[in-house]
C-alpha cells in the first residue's frame, strides 16, 4: 500500500502543479535504452529441466508523451531569488521492453542436453511524473537535469497467469536534456537517461534471496515539442 500511496502523489502532483502556470510544452520522445537483468540469473528458467548459465545486456525501444509545466515569477530563499520558470513539473506515460540476452542448456526431453541464446523481453506500459530544472535557459535554448519515478505496468503478466514477474513496479529516470526551439510552437528533444528500478519487479521467493528482477541501464531519447 505504501508504494500505492507513493504512485498516486508522484502522478498527481503535477496534474495539479503551479497555480499561475503560464508555459506549458508536449513532446514526443523515441530512442532506445540497454537493459541488464540485475540478479535475475539464478532464479529464471527459460524452458522446462533447463538452466540459465549467463544474462548480459540487451537493447530495446523506448517511446514516451510527456507535458511539461511552468510557472512564472520568482520566489525567495534565504534572501536569494528563486526562477520559477526555470523549474517545470512533468507528466506522461510511455511503452518500453526490459529484458536481457540469456544463454543456457536445456533439454528436448532426452538424456542430452544442448545450448540455447534467446532475447528475454517483457513490455511495459509506464506512467511518469517527477520535475526538471534548466541550469541553461536562453531564448531558443534549455539544458537542465531531471528526474521521474514511474509505475511500470507488465502487459504480459495480464496473460500470463502463472508468471513469477510482478503486475506493477516502481521505477525511476534520472536524465539530462538539451531543448532546442525552432518555432514558438515546435522544437527538438534530445535526453540521455539512466533508469533503474526501485522495487524488485519478480515475486520474491520465501526460500531464495537471490530471486530478483531489477533491470537498470542507459538510453537515449530524441523527441519532438509541440
């Protein structure tokens, strides 16, 4: 429930944000992002009397919406002046894969035993919310520094009844950004990010602490602003 409580504040808050608002901006953000398994191996098993032998890394798209919302004015701390309009509140979601490269032995049913390679992926839907800050801010230009914490939904576990992968889990995005403002209307996106998860996203088992799932990586992302 505590993580409930965290998801609903962290969504909600920016929906609601700064009651003078004036700038509001919506981009459209594609790339792509390298995912590790993150302590996965000795508890994932790819087919039946078959074991995993080694999980590396593995790359998969990433597409996010986001709004992003501004205040005017300025506020005072400590006798310094504060730039509201440099600090922007964020909200969104996006559809991303985490997975890794798995190799192992498995079995066809006989006594012998043959290697295997497959991509392990799951897809999920995740919903954004967090905040920025333009450490740059010129006329057609911003660069700050940012940061989200999103549920993460897993789509496959809708399906997959018996499936050890947790339904939601909690992650979070820390990343930088360079906006470039072609228009007053349009502009160009370009963020690198690493992301990581918070909570374990595999059920844990009562008899193994090694059953966990936190996939973590880097990524890059180019988007558009309207």
């Amino acid at each position: 429930m505590r993580h409930l409580f965290i998801f609903a504040v962290l969504i909600l808050i920016p929906y609601f944000g700064f009651t003078q608002s004036t700038t509001r901006k919506r981009s459209i953000n594609m790339g792509f992002h390298q995912m590790n398994s993150a302590g996965l191996l000795a508890c994932y098993v790819y087919k039946y009397d078959g074991f995993p032998t080694q999980q590396s890394k593995a790359t998969f798209m990433d597409l996010n919406f986001l709004v992003s919302k501004r205040s005017a004015g300025s506020v005072s701390i400590k006798g310094k002046s504060f730039d509201l309009s440099r600090l922007a509140l964020i909200h969104g979601f996006g559809i991303n894969n985490k997975g890794f490269v798995q190799k192992g032995m498995t079995t066809d049913g006989s006594s012998d035993y043959y290697e295997y390679t497959a991509l392990m992926k799951r897809s999920y839907v995740s919903l954004y919310g967090g905040f920025s800050y333009d450490f740059i801010s010129y006329k057609k230009l911003k660069a700050g520094l940012g940061i989200l914490l999103n549920p993460d939904i897993d789509l496959g576990k809708v399906f997959e009844k018996e499936s050890n992968f947790r339904l939601i889990g909690l992650g979070s995005r820390c990343f930088a950004f360079i906006e470039y403002e072609i228009t007053k209307e349009s502009g160009l996106r370009f963020s690198p990010y690493f992301q990581s998860a918070v909570t374990n996203y595999y059920k844990s088992s009562k008899n193994s602490s090694a059953a966990e799932y936190r996939p973590y990586g880097f990524g890059f992302n180019i988007g558009l602003l309207f």
